[in-house]
C-alpha cells in the first residue's frame, strides 16, 4: 500500500461549477469542497442566461451549530472523512487492514450534455471515472470504472455505482418489492431519518426491491408532479440505500455490483460498476412514457425489426410435465384453430425430464417422447402456419443429469461437502470456460439443427454460493448466440420475473413477467411493471381457471381482455375449455391482432379511476386509442364515476365503441347498447374531462373502448 503518496493534481476551485444541458433538462454540479462535487441542479432545461453562481448561492444552506466548520455535504462520491456522516461510496480493504479512504479530485472535464470527474484515492492509488451524460430529452445515464493502482491489490467491500444527493422536491420513495408470483408490489416511503435500504441476494434482483425506483414529492395517493426515475441496469445484486441525514440532505446510493466478501481488484484490474439511468418526468404518467420510450429506442435489440408480436400457445400450464408427441401434436392444432401464431414448448422435452427432479443440463431431445426427435412436431405445427419455440434453462444443472455425472465440479459450490439445491437443482458456473463452451455448444446444437423461432430462457435456482461472475458470464453468452442467432427472439424468465433488467433487455425481445396468470393479480402486476416498460415486451398469457397457482375461477372473457394488453399468448389446453369459452378466446386473439400494432407502438397510459379495484390502461397512436378497464371488486355503488380517457386531442371528434365480445353479465346493464355498438362520436374533451358511463359493478368485469377519429 502507498504510504502518503500526494498526486499531482490540478486544483479544482471550489465553487467551479459546471452545466450540463439535454433538450429538456439541465444539470448544475458544483466544487463545493477540496474534493467533493455536489449537485446544485437536476430539473427542467435552464434559461441560457442562468448565472450558475447566483443559483449555486442562493442553494446554500448557512452553517449551523454542531457540524464541522468546514461542513461536508458528500456530494457525488461521499467519503467518511472529515466529519461526513453518511454512507460512504466506498469501503476499501487491503488485506485485513480497513483503508481510511481519501478521494482526492484529480480532474473534471465537462462538455454539453456530459461530465467526468476523476478521483484517486491517496493510499491505494484506486482511481474512480466518474461519468454522467444526458441522453435522450430527459434521460441521465450515470457510469463509474474503477482502476486499481499496479502497486498493490484490494478488496472493495461496497463501491457504489451511483451516490445521488436528492434533490428537495423528492420527499418520497416508491419502490418494488416482490416475490415469486406476486412481483412488484408497489411501496410508498417516506425519505427520512431512518435509513432504507433494499437489497437483492442471489442473482435475482427483479424479486427484490431497489432496482426500480420512483421518486416523487408527494405521499404517492396522486399522480401529479414531478418523479425521477431511476433504474440499476446490471442483472446481478443491487443495494439501494436512502436516507436524510440531520441537516435534512437526502443521498440515494446505489450498489450495482455486489459480491460476497466483496470485489477483488488486482493491482491494474479495471471494473465498471454498471449503469443507472434516471429519468426525469413531469409527473408519473410523464415518467412512464418517457421510461417507454428510452426502452424502445435505447435497449431492445433491433426493435425495428421484430414483425408483429405473434400470439403464443405456452405447453406449461396446458400439460405441464405430461408431453408426448401425440399430446403435443393435439395441443397445437388447437391452438392453430384458435388463431395462436406461435407454438412454445415449454419445459420437459429434454432428456431424462419427466419432473423438475432431473435433466437440467442435458439439452438433447428426449426419445422416449420423441422417437423420430422434434422435426416432426415442428413440422407439424409450421403445417399449421404457426412458429416453433422451445423452453431452455442453460445457467443450471440438475444432480441427476448426466452432465453433472461427468462433471460434478461445473456446478457453483464451495468445499462443504453438501450441494444444497432449489427446486433440485444447481447453478452451472458459467465463468468456467468448459461450462460455458459446453452450453454455448448444446445450445447452438438445438438452433443449427432445427428451426426453432424463439427460446424462453429461464432461470429458476437462485446463485448461491455466488462467485459474483454469473451475471458477466451469462451477459456473453447471450451475446454470442444472439450474434449468431439474430433471427431468434428470446424471452427472459426467471420464476417469471425475477431478472428483469435493461442489462438483459439488451439481449431479449420479452420478458415474462410472472408466473401468475390470475387476471386479477396480473392486472397489478401490469401496472407496475408498465411503469417502466412498454407492452410489447411484457408477456401476457390467458391462463386456465381454477388459475394454478391462485386457485381462483375466473372467466375467459375477463382473462382474454386482460391478457391483451400485453405481448398475448395462451397457457391452457384449448380442450379443456367449453365450446363457448374457445369462441371468446379466438375472438380475442382476432382483437389483439387487429390492434396489436397500436398497442405495441403507441403511447401508454394508465387509467386512474377513483374506485379502489378499478384498473385501466389505454394506448394513443396518431388517430385511434384503445382501452381497457377492468373492474376486479364488487362496487360500492351501483354505478361507478365515468372512465376518463385523457391523451387525446380536446378539439377533436372521435367515433368511440366498445369492441365485442361484451362481458356477459355487466352488459345486460348498458343503457344503450346499440349505440356503443355503432359508435357514439364525442370530443377528446368530454372522453378527457366526463369520461365514459360503463357498467362496472360486478367484480371480473372488463370492457375494451376503441376510440377512432372521426374522418
Ligand atoms: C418456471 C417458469 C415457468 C415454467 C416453469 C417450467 O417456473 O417461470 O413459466 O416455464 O419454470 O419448469
């Protein structure tokens, strides 16, 4: 370890401040001490004039009584030093000894729309790149590299990817926590002295909380005024860590790089600590639009190129385990009548699969259900005009798998003698070269010889013990097939949503966001997820009823009108359902595919309507507008206030009807039920201002409203 060592650093005088500008906002950072920068700004787009001295000056709190004289504020890299009381950005350890950490600021450059500051630690030599750029109208990406000094090595016990000091407006956090089939629930905060934090463990950070974050000035009841967002992109652990310090000042720290007993950094090693992206919207409904539009223009691969998203038939919930190729074969031309696109075949086709026991890792077609291998299904079902897709979960290994016969030390373990398993299995440490050639080549095996249109990837053990690799390893991996496969979509699942995240989504077409196909709990789990991402990519499947996991009975008409809204597919045995039940269904099918290329290219909102229980969504492109509202209690009244459909033009005159299939029971209830089949032609301000009178009483009611501009 360097003993003292002073760098030869330029001065940075404090008070320097620096101005960053995008289209819509602007950034003021600020020297507000020897070697701290703060954030003066972070809001709508500045006047050119702004005297940045002026604004600098009048943010500044005088000193109070019982702070240093020389008061530390944290600022962009916070250091436990000089009477700074705060989570530090970094802990530092050189062999067992703690490293009493002393950033020093080295260089700012700063130029239009981006900012790096470098700092070096004294002792180590550790050198921080501190980057912030402004994309897009509103958009901040935030990236910090780390470069180890060549004298000696280190171990970074946290190192932040992002320390944001928060600005006033934000007095409230909403964040989302979930677990396996119940993701995102959404959980309001306070920001206070009492500190937050949330962390994800084990490689599933969609499960967790803290990855997706709203911050906003109001208890969250109301959705207006300004929220930044913000997003942890890595698909590995995350902590997130909140808290208002006595003086009143909120700092926000994001951990994206986590790994347990910390990052080994070798003298010369580099590490980039991943990205945060933050948006800033006008409101939340702002927000979410804007969150829409850097996912569709900045993340998904290609997006341009993706055609139509085609209508699944998922295997799993329709016959789980129980395949044969007869079975199979029935199942699709089902499907194919019922107008489905796409044929998936999920799980427990490969070898020795007959349950979740056994199999994982050995990604050859199982002969016992498959004599003549898969070119005959997949025969059978382009026959039938559809596409083939087919489950994989790469990252894992089953005990009882031949794989992990022949290779028992392939698997993420540490030398206890037990391996524990979940859901009987063990996580392939990918960051072997063996292992990863090994899968890359099972699973380039599977797409050379057949033709196969999609894979759903999941990932259902979570990384325990965890070398903190996985999630690089996998990221490759990804990458090459996609560069081999351009052609082939791939879905990210992982228990359902369990690693959602725009590291991911840089290689995925869909993510499914749940296993719970319950409408009723996937109507809030849409929500939240539709915060931040737009529809095309979210799975939304028809699930049979009794749901599987809920036990709830719904009907076919709540659960096809919910799973619209959405990337749409079916997960149950059309034969299993009545006669009736398939007709709703196609009928459906017929709808999303009418109006899927609005709904997957529009502009998002969500419907915010009194009632507790009522959800609604609606999708504005140019001239036409869907909607969908769905009631999932029993109303206090009889009749509920009006939908209010915002978002179109005030002046204009639309022809506004209510799509069939109607809800059985809700429309013996309509007043005038031939006029909202013909159409009723009303403004953009009376949909906006009055809202539409909809029979919404009766809990698994749902309408869908179709708006066209009148020519
Ligand atoms: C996970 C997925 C499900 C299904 C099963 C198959 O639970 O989330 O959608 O694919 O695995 O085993």
């Amino acid at each position: 370890m360097r003993q003292n060592s002073s760098p030869n650093r330029p001065m940075v005088e404090r008070g320097t401040s620096w101005r960053l500008d995008g289209n819509a906002i602007t950034l003021v950072f600020v020297a507000a001490g020897r070697d701290e920068i703060d954030l003066a700004y972070l809001g709508p787009h500045l006047p050119d004039g702004e005297d940045l001295l002026a604004l600098v000056a009048a943010g500044h709190f005088g000193r109070h009584e019982n702070e240093p004289d020389d008061p530390r504020i944290g600022g962009l890299l916070p250091q436990a030093r000089d009477g700074y009381r705060g989570r530090p950005a970094f802990q530092i350890r050189s062999g067992e000894q703690a490293v009493h950490c002393d950033f020093q600021l080295v260089n700012v450059e700063a130029d239009g729309c981006r900012m790096t500051a470098m700092w070096v630690e004294k002792s180590t030599g550790l050198q921080v790149d501190l980057h912030w750029k402004i994309v897009d109208a509103r958009t901040i990406e935030v990236t910090t590299q780390l470069l180890a000094d060549d004298e000696g090595d280190i171990i970074l016990e946290s190192a932040s990817s992002l320390s944001l000091p928060l600005p006033r407006p934000f007095s409230h956090m909403t964040a989302f926590h979930g677990r396996w089939a119940r993701e995102m629930q959404a959980t309001t905060s306070r920001i206070g002295p009492q500190a937050i934090e949330m962390r994800s463990a084990n490689g599933k950070p969609g499960f967790d909380a803290g990855n997706w974050l709203i911050f906003h000035g109001d208890d969250g009841q109301k959705d207006g005024g300004e929220c930044l967002g913000i997003h942890a992109s890595s698909c590995g652990d995350h902590l997130a860590h909140v808290v208002q310090d006595q003086d009143g000042r909120a700092c926000l720290s994001i951990e994206a790089l986590r790994q347990p007993g910390g990052i080994a950094l070798n003298a010369g090693d580099t590490a980039d600590l991943g990205q945060v992206t933050l948006i800033l919207g006008d409101d939340r409904d702002h927000l979410t639009q804007l969150f829409h539009d850097h996912v569709r223009t900045h993340i998904l691969p290609l997006r341009s190129d993706w055609g139509p998203r085609k209508v699944h038939l998922n295997s799993w919930e329709a016959l789980a385990f129980d395949l044969d190729e007869t079975k199979l074969r029935t199942l699709a031309t089902a499907a194919a009548d019922l107008g489905i696109e796409r044929f998936v075949l999920d799980d427990g086709w490969f070898k020795g699969r007959r349950g979740d026991h056994a199999g994982l890792g050995d990604w050859q077609v199982d002969e016992a259900i498959f004599p003549n291998g898969l070119t005959p299904l997949i025969d059978h079902v382009q026959g039938l005009d559809m596409d083939f897709g087919l489950w994989v979960e790469p990252e894992m290994v089953s005990p009882d798998s031949d794989l992990y016969r022949a290779h028992p030390d392939w698997c993420l373990h540490d030398n206890r003698a037990d391996r524990p398993t979940e859901r009987n299995q063990l996580v392939l440490d990918l960051s072997r070269e063996d292992a990863f050639a090994y899968i890359h080549d099972a699973l380039a095996a599977l797409l050379d010889k057949h033709d196969i249109a999609y894979l759903k990837w999941d990932h259902n053990r979570r990384l325990f013990p965890d070398n903190g690799l996985q999630q690089f390893a996998i990221q490759r991996l990804l990458g090459k097939l996609r560069q081999r496969y351009p052609a082939v979509e791939i879905e990210s699942c992982s228990s359902g949503g369990g690693r959602v995240s725009f590291d991911i989504l840089q290689q995925c077409h869909r993510i499914w966001p749940s296993d719970n196909n319950d409408p009723i709990e996937r109507l809030r789990i849409m929500e939240s997820w539709t915060r931040f991402l737009p529809l095309e990519i979210l799975g939304n499947h028809v699930g049979p009823s009794p749901n599987p996991i809920t036990g709830r009975r719904t009907d076919m008409d709540f659960r096809a009108k919910v799973a619209l809204f959405g990337h749409m597919g079916v997960e149950t045995n059309p034969a299993a359902m009545s006669e009736d039940e398939r007709a709703v269904l196609r009928a459906h099918i017929a709808l999303y595919k009418q109006w899927r290329a609005l709904l997957h290219q529009g502009d998002f909102r969500q419907l915010h309507h009194p009632e507790t229980g009522i959800y609604g969504q609606m999708v504005v492109n140019g001239e036409r507008a869907l909607a969908v509202v769905a009631q999932t209690g029993f109303a206090e009244n009889f009749n509920v206030a009006p939908v209010r459909l915002p978002g179109l033009d005030a002046g204009k005159l639309y022809r506004v009807t209510l799509p069939k299939p109607w809800p059985h029971k809700a429309s013996a209830y309509l007043a005038d039920p031939a006029a909202w089949e013909s159409g009723m032609v009303l403004s953009g301000r009376v949909l906006a201002e009055r809202g539409l009178a909809l029979p919404l009483t009766h809990p698994e009611t749902a309408w869908l409203i179709a708006i066209e501009e009148k020519g």
